[in-house]
C-alpha cells in the first residue's frame, strides 16, 4: 500500500511517506512504537505510543520504518 501525500508549499512539492496517526518505528530502535503526529519541512514529530506523555521525538524519513506487526498483514 503506497499511500504518499503530497503538500504543495511555497511551488515546493514535499511527499510523506507516512501519516499522521500511524505507528513507525525507529531503525536505531525498533522495539520503540512512535505514532506519527505531525510531518513539517521533511521532519517527522512523534510520540512514543507506550508514553504519550514524554516529550516528542524528531526523525528524518529516512531513519523511521514501518512497525514489524504491520509489514507482516500484508
């Protein structure tokens, strides 16, 4: 499923591989569950899913990936 949005913002097409609300992981940690909360400027803001009270975490695409449990629905 390839799901991109593209944002159109000041004539510069950005696309987002994930969106708000889905569950990532981090490649440097992937036991750690993120929920995507918000993407601004190519940056992903994320909130720990087992501690949404901690302060957010910020990622680069590139350093996030699909949750395990996900990619094996498919």
């Amino acid at each position: 499923m390839n799901n991109k949005v593209i944002t159109i913002a000041n004539n510069n097409i950005m696309e987002n591989k994930y969106q708000e609300g889905e569950i990532v992981c981090a490649k440097t940690d992937p036991t750690l569950k993120l929920i995507i909360r918000r993407y601004v400027k190519r940056i992903y803001y994320c909130k720990v899913q087992q501690n949404p009270d901690q302060k957010e975490l910020v990622y680069f695409e590139r350093e996030l990936m699909g949750a395990p449990e996900m990619a094996n629905k498919n």
